[in-house]
C-alpha cells in the first residue's frame, strides 16, 4: 500500500514474479483474502490450479486454519466460522477456472459482462493465476512465446483500462533466476514484452535463511507510481500452511 500510494490502482496491470514453489500463488491468495475481508470484491481466474484448490486456499486464510484443520474440523465449527466472516464483511469472491492456455482476454471479457447481468458482480480486483498459460486472442498460434506473452500482457492490459480494475497476475523467472536471490527484470522467462507492458512488478524470494525465519522478501522491478528506490527490497512474514502473509 505505501510503495503504490494506497493500493492497486485501476486501469492497471501487476505482475508478480516468482521461481515455481516460492509463492505466487500463495500471494495472490492472500492478497485475494485481504481484499474480501475488507469489503471488496475479487475474481480469482484459474488456469493451473482447479478452482475448489483456490477457494480452499482462500478459506485457509479467511479461517486461520492450516490444511489438517480443514479436512478435520466439524461442519457445525466450520459453518459457524463462515457465518462469522459474512458478518464482519460484504466483500465477495468469485472463482472461475479454464483449462491451460484455453482462455484469453476475450473470454474474461465476456465472463465479466454475464457477473454483472446475472450476479450483480463487479469485481475491484481481477486476479488471473498466471499470464504464461493464458491464451492470446490476437497473437498467431505459430508465434514464439515473445510475441505470445506480450499479446497477452497488452490485452490483460486493456481488459483493465476497460472495465477500471486492476489485475494482478504472475509469471515465472528463468532458471537462472530461480537460483538467484537478487532476481531483476532480466530473469522474466519466455518475454520481455511482459515487463515492458505492466504498470507494476515485483519478485518474490525466498532462500534457506528466510523460510527459517518465516519470511520472504520482495523486489520492486517496475512501479510507475512511485519511485522503485524507495523500499526497494523489503520482507514480510509468510505463513504457508494457511496462505497468508
């Protein structure tokens, strides 16, 4: 919030970037539950993980409860749980999920226009988990992934200027960057394009030292409104067993 002047802005695209397993999902989800508990509301897109995994992770948090806990706990003890969250806030979650490179900006679109028409939805944040295996609809399907991914930075892009919301969503470093614990704008896998299109980019890090402490660190890479120097690197505490930082 501090480092974007108060929180995502609309008409914005965000990109989180991350080596597989150091939490870009576990980001977005709680980023995600953040923003319900607050009173707003969140369409989480899907492409990698099925849309109950999300939903679960997402109760995780909302419920402070690990995975165990969940599988465990009584129907009477959980149902009273959620019937606490309504209480306390009006924020509202959708969850949709498409199969792997199956939907692209054209899609959303439309799924956007059927939540308003039959669900009085609208979402303040589009979460879309992750860009790399969403579809283009402008990109030829014999392009390379350069000009693949950066189609489909831009059209997420315009998604968000059309219908005001920001969207976050993530991407993977290369495999040098997974090893790397000073990832820059250089360790983006497949394209450059992405990083030149999003308004905001950040890498998550994670290294032996930091899990130990409960910690991961994020890099500012790219922040059009506001200066990247100013907390450039910072950690947070993460607890992964209930998707929260």
């Amino acid at each position: 919030d501090y480092i974007l002047r108060g929180g995502f802005p609309a008409k914005a695209l965000g990109v989180i970037m991350a080596g597989t397993g150091v939490g870009k999902s576990l980001f977005m989800c709680s980023m995600a539950s953040n923003l319900i508990d607050s009173g707003h509301n969140v369409l989480y897109v899907t492409l990698e993980m099925a849309e109950e995994k999300i939903a679960q992770r997402i109760d995780q948090n909302l419920m402070n409860l690990s995975p165990e806990d969940l599988d465990t706990i009584s129907r009477d003890s959980f149902l009273k749980r959620f019937d606490n969250i309504k209480l306390k806030t009006k924020g509202r979650l959708v969850v949709k999920e498409y199969p792997t490179k199956s939907a692209h900006a054209g899609h959303f679109k439309a799924l956007l226009k059927e939540l308003k028409q039959k669900r009085d939805f609208v979402p303040d944040l589009i979460c879309i988990d992750y860009l790399n295996i969403c579809a283009s609809a402008n990109a030829s399907k014999n392009s390379n992934s350069y000009e693949q991914v950066k189609c489909t930075a831009e059209e997420l892009r315009a998604l968000a200027m059309e219908f005001d919301v920001p969207i976050f969503t993530a991407t993977q470093t290369t495999r040098a960057g997974f090893s790397n614990t000073d990832v820059g704008l250089e360790d983006t896998s497949e394209s450059f394009g992405l990083p030149a299109t999003a308004d905001l980019m950040f890498a998550l890090i994670s290294t032996e030292e930091l899990e130990k402490l409960g910690q991961i660190m994020v890099k500012q890479l790219k922040n059009r409104y506001n200066e990247t120097t100013t907390h450039r690197k910072f950690v947070v505490g993460v607890d992964r067993a209930k998707m929260r930082l």
